[in-house]
C-alpha cells in the first residue's frame, strides 16, 4: 500500500514532463511551419533517447492535430557489429508504428576510411544523411524530422565558432542544398536534460551507437562540458544563448554579405536631406535617395 502514492505522484509527474514536452514541441511546429496538412512526415529513428522521444510526441500530437498528416518511421541499420536488429522492429509494431528499416554497410566504409582515433561522425552523418534522403525522394515524402534538440542547436553554434570560425548553428527547419526535401527539428525548444528524464519514464528500448560513442575526446564533447559548467554557474545561461538565435541582428556583425557597409554613406545623406527637407521616410526610401543623389 506504501507505494500506491508513490506510484501515482510518479504518474502524474510523468504526464505533466509529457505535456510540457508536447507544448513545446507544438509550439516549435507552430513557430517555423514544420508540419502542413497531407504530409508525409519521416521520422528518422536512431534507437537514441532523442529520435525515440521525437517519434512519441509527434504520435501524441498527431492524435489530437486539427490537420492530417502522416508519420513513418525510418531507421538506417548500419551494419554495425552486435548491432540488436530485433529491439526496433519489435517496439514499432508493438505501437503500431508504421516503419522501414533501410539496411547499408556505413559502417564498414567508415572504419576503413577513418584513421584510427580520428572523428568519424561528419563521414558517418553524411552516408547517413545521404540514405535518408534518398528514401525519402523514393517514397514521396514531404517533411524529414530528426531529433536534434535545443543543446544540439546551441553546441553546434559553439563548434562553429571555436572550430569553424562561422557564425552558423541548426536551423529548425531548412531546405537541403539540393533544395530537393525540408527538414525540420520539432525538438528545437526542448533541452536534453527533460528527454533524458522521459526517455527513462517511458523504458524506451534505447540502443547506443558503438561506432563514435566511445571517441570521448570529441570538440562536441568539450562544448558539451563547457556548457554544463556555464549552466551549473549560471542557470538559464543555455536558454539565453538560444534565445539570442533567434534574434539575429546581423547589422551589427561583420559580414559585408548581409550588410552594404559601402552604401552607409548614402544612407546618411539620405538621412540629412531628408532631415533638413522635414520628410520623414524609411531605410529602403533612404537609399533611394541616397542613390539618386550620387
């Protein structure tokens, strides 16, 4: 009897940790347009804590969805060694999830393309990414949704920065260059910390992946520390950096792409003139002038 009301405060805290995960899930699909009416959404399924709770809330919200769209889930079998090719099937069908297992030999390119003790998850991402796709052309699908979260976004931007000397992190939704599929990441808002907890709750049949799990001195991985640190000093910190994403103010950067710093001149003339002539006008009438002034 003791463990009745333990039992039941842990239900109730699960169901409450589910609905705010819906909500923000929902909100992101909102914000960004990532799911419209008829489309054919792939889930692409890794086994990992983040593709599992992606699949189960996007099954939730199909439920009680005002639109209708569709949901497939897609696992790419990399033929990695002691790979459990039952867990997946057998947890799909047992929901009722319609599935597809892609089967290709990744793996085996990977390792003998990769150095020992090299990075092997860009070469890796890419015949992933490249699979995926092309199912997805195969079999008329609209929407590619994968499970990357709000940590993922933020620490890609640091990778980025530190590494790549770009400015560039993961859009929630993009077009691929091929310009051929969109692919949306409706976990944009959540944080890991909340899908680890769920993914626990709900005993997902989690599969590791044995090929770049155990590369320990990964540059993700540093990021990933220096930011636990900077949340464990700073609480809200993570949610700030991604708050700040969201509000690119690229007038304030350096990159002449976004930003006609030759033409700021004429802005300005455009300005006084139009100062003195007592008009009041916007940015774009300014250059207007500006340029027919010159």
């Amino acid at each position: 009897m003791n463990g009745e009301p333990r039992r039941a405060a842990s239900s109730r805290t699960v169901k409450r940790l589910q609905a705010h995960l819906r909500g923000l899930v929902g909100k992101a699909i909102h914000d960004y347009a990532m799911i419209a009416d008829g489309d054919r959404v792939m889930v692409c399924l890794s086994g990992g804590k983040d593709s599992h709770t992606l699949l189960d809330l996007l099954l939730s919200l199909q439920r009680g969805a005002p639109i209708d769209f569709s949901l497939l889930a897609v696992n790419l079998d990399q033929q990695q060694p002691g790979f459990p090719k039952a867990v997946l099937p057998e947890y799909l069908a047992s929901r009722g999830v319609r599935y597809h297992i892609i089967e290709q030999d990744t793996y085996r390119v990977v390792k003998r393309l990769i150095p020992e003790g090299k990075t092997m998850c860009g070469l890796c991402s890419r015949l992933r990414r490249g699979a995926l796709y092309r199912f997805a052309a195969e079999h008329g699908i609209t929407k590619i949704a994968l499970g990357h979260h709000r940590d993922d976004i933020v620490e890609t931007f640091f990778l980025n920065l530190f590494f790549g000397g770009r400015l560039k992190a993961m859009a929630p939704k993009l077009l691929s260059e091929d310009r051929r599929h969109i692919v949306i990441r409706p976990l944009a808002y959540v944080c890991e910390r909340d899908i680890a907890r769920y993914a626990r709750s709900c005993a997902f049949p989690i599969i590791p992946c044995r090929l770049c799990g155990s590369q320990q001195n990964l540059q993700r991985t540093a990021v990933k520390r220096m930011l636990c640190e900077w949340e464990r000093l700073n609480p809200g910190r993570t949610d700030t950096i991604f708050a700040a994403l969201r509000r690119l103010e690229p007038q304030h950067l350096a990159d002449a792409r976004w930003q006609d710093f030759a033409g700021l001149e004429a802005l300005r003339l455009a300005a006084m003139a139009c100062v003195t002539d007592g008009l009041e006008t916007d940015e774009h009438e300014l250059l207007a002038a500006g340029a027919a002034r010159q």
